[in-house]
C-alpha cells in the first residue's frame, strides 16, 4: 500500500486541535479533532490517538476474523473515551474536552473502520462513497425521516451525538469494506469536508492519482482556498 | 382634574452593601449620596463597606421627570451605564482625573458597553441607566405612575408563601411586586417564625464550620450575613489554608481559591474563601474560550442574570458575580459540601436510595423547579439530572436538595436568542424527552418534569427505564454480528419504558405509576406541572 498524510491549521484558527497516526507496517490508521478550550481540544486528540494506537498496536496481529478485529476497534475507541474522561478528571482546565475519533485497520484485503463523531472515511473506486456516518443530530434527524434537511436548525449539524470523552458514554460505529487493488480511502477531518464537496474531492484525488503526496497537498490547498475555517487534516492511503 | 400622570424617580440599589435600598422622588429634590464617614454631608450615606465611594460623592438635581447628575468632588469619578441601541458608558471625573479615564475602560468592558464617553458638569439620567460607584450599582427608573383612579383592573395573580406554599395572594394585593423584596413572598405565620428566630438566633454567632471559632465580626464585614443565614458556610483563615491545594490561579476577585470542584460545560468550578467575611462559595470561572466566544458569554451571562435573582430553599444561591484581572467572567454561588445526588448515589448509597429518601429529595428539586418554571418570565431549566440536583445538611444535620447548574435555562415565553452550544449535545441524552431531541428551543416545563421522572427512576433503580447498550452488551451484539440501536433512535421511537416494579417488584403502585406518568414520551399524558408531580410522589417521602 501506498500511504500520505497531513494535518494543517487552516486558514482562521489558531492552533491545531486535530492528530493523526498512521502505521503502514500494521495497517493502523487513526485521525482526531478535538474540542475544548484552553488547548484541551489538542490534547483530547492527542491523548485519544496515543490511547487507540497503543491498544490497536497491541492486539491487532492476533486479532484473527472481522469479530475479533471489531472488537480490538470498539475497545481501542472506549479507551480512549476512558482516557480523556479520566484525565478531564483531574486536571479541571482540561474539563469538558473532547474528539471526534476515526480508526482503521487494513487486513487481509480489507478495510475495517470506526468512529465517532464527524471526521469522516472515504472509499473511491470509480465513484466517492462517504463510509462513515457523521454523528450529528442533524444527520440523525434526517436519516430517520424526522425532519426535512431544509427544516433541521443550522446548529443541529455541528452538535455531536457522539464524541469521545465527552458525550455520556459513546456507541462506536464499524463500517467493513472489501478492497481491491487501487482503492483509496480517505480518512479526514471536518475542516476538509465543510470546504470541499464530496465530487470536488474526488476530483482532486484523481488529479493527482499517481501521487498520493500531492493528492493530500491538493487537497489541503482546495480548502484553504475556500476559506480554511477551520484546521485540515487528511490520511490517504492507495491499496495495492 | 388631579389625574394625570405623576411623574416618579425611583432609585434601587442592585448591586452593592445596600442592595435592595429603594429612593423614590416625586417633588423637585436635590439628593447628596456618599459614604458613612466622618466629614460626610450625603443626604443618603452608603455602608462604609464599599471603600470606594466617597464621602461625598455625587449630587442628584432632581425634578420628576428630569433628573442631573453632578460628582460631588469624588475621588473615583462617577459612572452612568445607558443601553439605548448599544451600551455606552458615561463618566463624570473625580479628582483623580488619570485613575478615573482608566476605572472608565474597565467598567466599559465590565458592562459590555460599545464605548466610553466623559461628560463634563452634569449628566440628564434617563430610565433604565445604571449609576455606578465604588461596588455599588444604582439603578434609576423614570415612570409616570398612574393614579389609581385611572389604572386598569389587571387579571389577579396566585402568590404562594415561599416557605409553607400557603396562598398569600390576598396580602400581596395592589403592592407592586417588582419592589417586593423575598420577605414580602412569606405568609404571616412564617414572618412571624422568621423574625422570632432572628430575635432568638445569635445573629452574633457566625462560626467557623472547620474548628468552631467565632468569626462573628468578620463574617458580617459585607452586611449580608442575616440574608445568608441559612445558607453560608463559613471558615476561619487557619482552616481555609489547611484546604489549600494547587490551583492555576491562587486569588480572583476578592476570592482565595481553594481547590478544584468540577466543570459546568462551560465553566470551572473552584472551592473558594471570601477573604473579608470567611464565606466558603462554589466560585464559577468561565473558560478563555467564552469571552472569544459571544454565544458562550451570552449563555454564561443569562445564567447569572437569571441565578441572581432566584430566592428559594430548594434552588442554589448566587451570591455574586464579576470580572477577574484576566477579564474572565466568574459568579460566585452557595457552596454544597455534600456534592451531587450523583456523587451521593454512589458514596452513599451503593448506587440505590431507598424511595422514601429518593421521592423527599425529588419532591423538594420539584418545589424549587415549579418556583422557577413561575419565576418572572417563567424558565426551563433543561438540564435536570442527578449531576444537577446538589444537597446540604440543614441546621439539624438532615440533606436537603437544591437544583443547580442554570446553564441551559432559558424562558419558554420569551423566545430570545438561541444559544444552543455548539459541538456539544445539549442536555444528557438519557434525560431528554423526545420533544427536546425534535426541537430543543421550543421546550416546555413538562419537559423538565420528564427529567425529573427518568431522575427519580434512576435514583431508586440505579438503572434507566429504556434498554440503553451497555459496553458489553455492544461486544457481545458484534459477537452475533447485530448493529446497536442508538439511545436517540429508544427514546424518539415507540419503545415503551421498562416499569419499574419489573425492577423493584414490592414498590407502592400509586409510586409507581407516578413516575411512569412524568416520564410519558407523549407530552398530553405527562403531568403538565412540576407542582402536580410533586403532589404525586410527596405522600411517599420520608
């Protein structure tokens, strides 16, 4: 496999609260953005990608089947709830602090991927498909008929139903996807997604298909140029 | 004809030593306030607490309507806050002419005004402004009150004594309830308990809750220590110390802090002294983030301005609010040693309280809340869960509840700004009635009442009336290779709560049935009031 990553502070904040860690030997993919004031939001994602990795790095050779690699997922995402509540605990300026969480294991031609919250993962074949789910009560909302995309208040699509170490206790969400050699998968953060539509993605990813390097850098410059509201942070990694 | 309108000034002290102090001119008047020194000439004279009022300090030429304003040869300069549009404040110099300029810019931010503005010789005061000196904050309120005569039969109003519930509606009639202070809202029978126990009471005896020294003269430095008789707890400066941990910032606004507490979303909460009376308070700082975030601020500040003005046993207390040198907001409320029903539910009562414990804790958070849901504009507090509802040990060493954490309150007629925070789930998911997943601004005092159903289950079952997935029960679903069903997806569907006598089979009925009918998905079904639900359960206390 063929792997690119970066993460960028955008255009208008001031420090960048997203992480990211990619294993290419293990097949361990992970990218955060955190949330909280006083630099918290940066150590929430931190703390919550150290956490994940530690536990995936752990169990992930001896995790067998799609079960087994499920559950090695779902435990490294509540360790990293538990890490960030317990540290929130006793440190009060990091209080209320929390991250979006997205974790990927590639194993025996496959692709097994979860998360909470809104950073998303992405799979492009001949067209784009958003695996994920963003974890939003306006997504929410909308995916159960409840209420018209027009009719759901604007900011009921930036209140998480889900984040880590924040909400009560978190339901992670596992996507599973068989690949084929040239898949690509996207791992990112909002900061991209509120700048670039899904098909101006795709664009830029096949423009620089042979270059996975350029590929992110694109990407990162595209939404900077739409404004870089907020900070970007991209993993792409080409099956081979 | 005798009838026309009278034109009235009214002056009330908000803020300060003498809070509550009404003025009201209706002839021509010239009105000297200071402090109570020797040397003064004020016709009124503020506590010789607030230090920074002079002994003369400002001159009031006063003809109703028209009211000037002149400083009286102050040192600190006089202040005037005027929301007309924007906020602006005016100044009028004292004879420490640099100081004043630089006192002007930090009460500009303190009152949020758009800009600063000297007036020389005198300033015409209009209704609604705010006159600040030293600690003290002088509102003036212009009205042209109409005689009786002429004055509309308004719709009577229900009051009910804040102590025993007794209807006081006939006592209160005609008086204008804005200038009613808390003891007016007591029945004769509870005034006259009140006053005995003032009288048998040694107003005197303020004592240090850690080792029993009488702190009697430092205690009342402020003149608040009667209002907060029942209410403050008080340590000596040995004991305070002996508390001390670690903290970010030692000092803030008057205030020692002792160690940490915990967060509300968005502020954290400190243990703190109150270095001139030995007051121990629950000292509320807002994070760096909300005074960059206007949408934050707003939510911190509704909460003071709706805690401020909140006298009830069952709900906490604010004490005081203001800004730190870093310009971070702070309020500063009663302290409740024993924590949470949260924090109890556990230490206490190994995760179960028995229900007669539970419906007394429950009916009282139910009294305060139908006080609240009746107060002024009338609120939702929108946030009721254990975490919220904090307890202290009364003058016989039995809990008492009180509902805290006003940070999501907001009231359900005036439909104001929406605030609701971003990022973050608003409310505990498992609280929530479906009504506030739909339409989280749009909710209503019953949707406090199903907060306080699904509560009360919880306090006596130790578990939730809908199957949340529990961490093991999600590996043991991936197991079988079953998808989870989202706590959102239990409570907006069809799901029907889990009766609690499944859970506690030897439960009263009439209990039961109680708290399923708080707990109804459909708002017709549920009790429509805090009030009725506590009537409900109150039979079952102990």
């Amino acid at each position: 496999m063929k792997v690119a990553y970066k993460s960028d502070i955008g255009r208008k904040r001031k420090n960048n609260e997203d992480h990211i860690q990619a294993d290419m030997e293990k097949g361990i993919f992970i990218l955060a953005d955190g949330m909280g004031g006083h630099q918290a939001g940066e150590v929430a994602s931190d703390l919550a990608v150290k956490e994940a990795y530690t536990y995936l790095v752990n169990g992930v050779d001896k995790a067998e089947d799609e079960k087994e690699i499920s559950k090695l997922l779902m435990g490294a995402l509540f360790k990293a709830h538990d890490g960030i509540k317990e540290k929130a605990k006793t440190d009060l300026q990091m209080m209320g602090m929390g991250t979006t969480l997205v974790a990927m294991v590639l194993k025996d031609n496959k692709a097994h991927i979860c998360h909470a919250g809104d950073s998303r993962a992405y799979h492009l074949r001949e067209e784009i498909r958003q695996i994920t789910k963003d974890h939003t009560l306006g997504d929410y909302l909308v995916e159960r008929k409840l209420l018209e995309p027009d009719k759901v208040p604007l900011q009921n699509w930036h209140t998480l139903t889900q984040a880590v170490g924040l909400t009560e206790d978190i339901i992670p969400e596992l996507n599973h996807i068989e690949l084929k050699a040239g898949d690509m998968l996207l791992l990112c953060s909002d900061g991209l997604t509120d700048m670039l539509s899904d098909e101006e993605i795709k664009k830029v990813l096949q423009k620089y298909r042979d270059d996975l390097g350029n590929a992110v850098d694109g990407l990162i410059k595209e939404a900077n140029q739409n404004g870089g509201k907020d900070n970007i942070s991209v993993v792409l990694v080409e099956f081979e | 004809m005798g009838l026309d309108p009278q034109p009235k000034l009214i002056l009330t002290i908000v803020k300060g030593p003498d809070q509550n102090k009404i003025f009201e001119f209706t002839e021509q008047d010239n009105f000297l306030l200071g402090r109570d020194a020797r040397g003064s000439k004020a016709h009124f004279r503020l506590s010789p607490e607030d230090k920074f009022v002079s002994r003369n300090h400002f001159l009031l030429e006063i003809n109703p309507p028209d009211c000037y304003m002149r400083d009286a040869g102050s040192l600190n300069g006089t202040f005037v806050v005027r929301k007309n549009g924007g906020t602006i404040l005016f100044f009028l110099k004292g004879r420490e002419e640099k100081q004043c300029v630089d006192r002007a810019k930090y009460i500009a931010k303190m009152f949020q005004c758009e800009s600063y503005k000297e007036v020389t010789e005198r300033i015409k005061l209009e209704n609604g402004d705010l006159i600040k000196v030293g600690d003290t904050v002088i509102e003036v309120r212009i009205v042209q009150e109409i005689p009786k005569a002429l004055q509309e039969v308004k719709p009577k109003e229900v009051f009910s004594c804040i102590r025993c519930r007794k209807n006081i509606s006939s006592a209160l009639q005609g008086k204008e309830v804005e200038k009613l202070t808390s003891d007016d809202f007591l029945c004769r029978e509870c005034k006259e308990k009140q006053k005995r126990s003032k009288k048998s009471s040694p107003q005197e005896a303020i004592i240090c809750s850690g080792c029993h020294k009488d702190l009697s003269s430092e205690g009342n430095r402020d003149g608040r220590a009667w209002e907060l008789k029942d209410i403050a707890l008080y340590w000596c400066k040995n004991c305070a110390s002996s508390k001390e941990e670690k903290v970010p910032v030692p000092r803030m606004g008057g205030y020692h802090i002792l160690k940490g507490l915990g967060s509300g979303g968005f502020g954290v909460v400190y243990l703190a002294w109150h270095e001139k009376t030995g007051r121990l308070v629950a000292f509320k700082l807002t994070r760096e983030k909300i005074k960059r975030n206007k949408q934050l601020l707003d939510r911190f500040k509704r909460e003071i301005g709706i805690m401020k003005e909140l006298r009830h046993p069952f709900l906490v207390r604010l004490y005081d609010e203001g800004i730190t040198e870093e310009e971070n907001y702070y309020f500063v409320s009663e302290y409740l040693p024993e924590g949470s029903l949260a924090d109890q539910l556990d230490k206490r009562y190994g995760g179960r309280i028995p229900y007669g414990e539970a419906c007394y804790f429950i009916a009282q958070a139910l009294d305060g809340l139908s006080y609240f849901h009746n107060f002024k504009e009338k609120y939702v507090h929108r946030d009721l869960k254990p975490e919220n509802i904090f307890l202290r040990k009364d003058g016989k060493g039995k809990l008492v509840a009180k509902i805290g954490d006003f940070g999501l309150a907001k009231s359900y007629i005036l439909h104001g700004g929406t605030i609701t925070k971003e990022g973050e789930w608003a409310g505990t998911i498992y609280y929530c009635p479906p009504e506030q997943i739909h339409s989280f601004k749009d909710v209503m005092p019953s949707t406090d009442v199903y907060a306080m159903g699904i509560t009360l289950y919880h306090l006596i079952t130790g578990e939730f009336p809908y199957d949340f997935p529990s961490r093991k029960k999600l590996l043991d679903m991936i197991s079988i290779g079953e998808k989870p069903r989202d706590p959102i997806e239990i409570i907006l569907g069809e799901d029907k709560p889990i009766r609690i006598e499944e859970k506690l089979p030897t439960l009263h009925k009439g209990l039961a049935n109680a708290i399923h009918k708080a707990i109804e998905k459909d708002v017709s079904k549920r009790f429509c009031s805090a009030e009725e639900f506590k009537n409900a359960i109150e039979r079952y206390s102990s």
